[in-house]
C-alpha cells in the first residue's frame, strides 16, 4: 500500500483558491488518488478521485501529474465552512483497505 | 436511512465493562469498515466485511475486540474488557463495493470513553 505524505497544516483567508498537494512516490500502477474531508465530530466525507491528469467535480479539482508520484487538491474560492481535515489516500483498485494518514489541517480565515 | 448511522453516538464505559457499538450501512451496501480514530489523528483500519463474511480483521488491536454482520446488513463492534487505551472514535463506512471508483460512506462514530 503506497504511502502518502501530505503538510500537517495550512491556513487560507475566505475567497482565496486553496492548493493541497500530496506525495505518493511508490504509487502502483493500479493505484487510484482519493481525497476525503473531514470536519469535527464527522465521519470523513468523499471529496473526489482521480487516477491521472485532471479531474473535477462541483467542490473541487484534483491534478495529477504524468508520473502520478504527487496529487493536488484544489479548492476554490475557500469560505470558513472548508475548514477541516483533507485526506489523502491512495487506494489499489480491488482492495479495500483504505490508508488514511494525519490529514492537512486547513483552517479558512475571515 | 439516507446515511450510515452509529449508536450510540457516545459512550461512557468503566475499565473492565464489555461495550458494544451498533452500525446500519446504507441499504444495499455490500462493504462495510471499521476503523478507530484517536484523538488528532486520522482513522485506523480495524475490519472489513464483505456482506456477511468478515475478509479482514488485520486491524482489531487484540482478542478483547470482536466484530461481527450476522445477516450482511448491520453490524456490531465488541470490545471486552475495556480499558483506557480503547477510548477513541469508532468510525463505521459502507460501500457498494470495494475498488475503483467506489465512494465509502461513513457514519458520525460513536466517541468511546473508558473512564
């Protein structure tokens, strides 16, 4: 199960793009990139997945380069209710076992 | 429902009590997981179910942790003998299935207190 790394923290100010990148050097070629959200006293949420390139939903984008060993997570135009713990996952088409690591702690300033 | 759901949402056990954690997957759900989140870090595979058939449980801490899905759709997590070490969040997640393209589903928890 490829490992991933991402930064512990960040913090934005409402209305800015946010860029959350994640680094998964020993990526397998059947690996998918899953990102999750989590706020306080929640379970995690499903935020979006991608295998390569670009792919976006109405929350969010993610990007992923040709070598697929990082991911970023965009979030546009953050507003206070963004702030909570970002997952990144990398999970291997026909298991189960998601990895969740410590999470990026994102807090949106007013 | 339309979601997972976990009872109870918290628990408040003595040292030595038997506990047990109550989670109804989305209907039709064949997947559902387990998992353990400490304070300040992310969730912990515990077990893994395939409809009634229990594939994983690499991740339950010690024989004091029992799980189990009798009819493949509810399922309870059992911890004997608590102790203080145990206090956590018990997240429990369904999916359709496992794999590409499948999104997990997870309840609120239920925050455990060993006391």
């Amino acid at each position: 199960l490829a490992k991933t790394t991402q930064p512990i923290s960040m913090d934005s100010y409402e209305g800015q793009e946010v860029n959350i990148t994640c680094s998964h050097n020993n990526i397998a070629t059947n690996d998918y990139i899953t990102w999750y959200q989590q706020f306080p006293s929640q379970g995690p949420r499903f935020i979006i997945q991608g295998y390569k390139t670009k792919v976006t939903n109405e929350v969010a984008s993610l990007f992923i380069p040709a070598d697929r060993k990082s991911s970023t997570l965009s979030l546009p135009r953050v507003s206070l209710s963004d702030t909570a713990v970002y997952y990144c996952l990398v999970e291997t088409s026909g298991t189960y076992k998601y990895i969740f690591g410590t999470g990026t702690r994102l807090k949106v300033l007013a | 429902g339309a979601g997972v759901s976990q009872s109870p949402r918290y628990k408040v056990a003595k040292r030595g009590q038997d506990v047990a954690l109550r989670c109804d997957p989305i209907s039709g759900h064949v997947s559902l997981f387990w998992y353990q989140q400490a304070l300040g870090q992310g969730p912990e595979f515990l077990t893994y179910f395939q409809n009634e058939a229990q594939l994983d449980k690499s991740g339950l801490p010690s024989d004091r942790f029992f799980a189990e899905r009798p009819e493949g759709s509810v399922s309870t997590l059992k911890i004997q003998r608590t102790q203080q070490e145990d206090s956590a969040v018990y997240l429990c997640a369904s999916s359709l299935l496992s794999g590409e393209n499948t999104e997990a589903f997870f309840g609120q928890g239920t925050r455990l207190t060993v006391v």
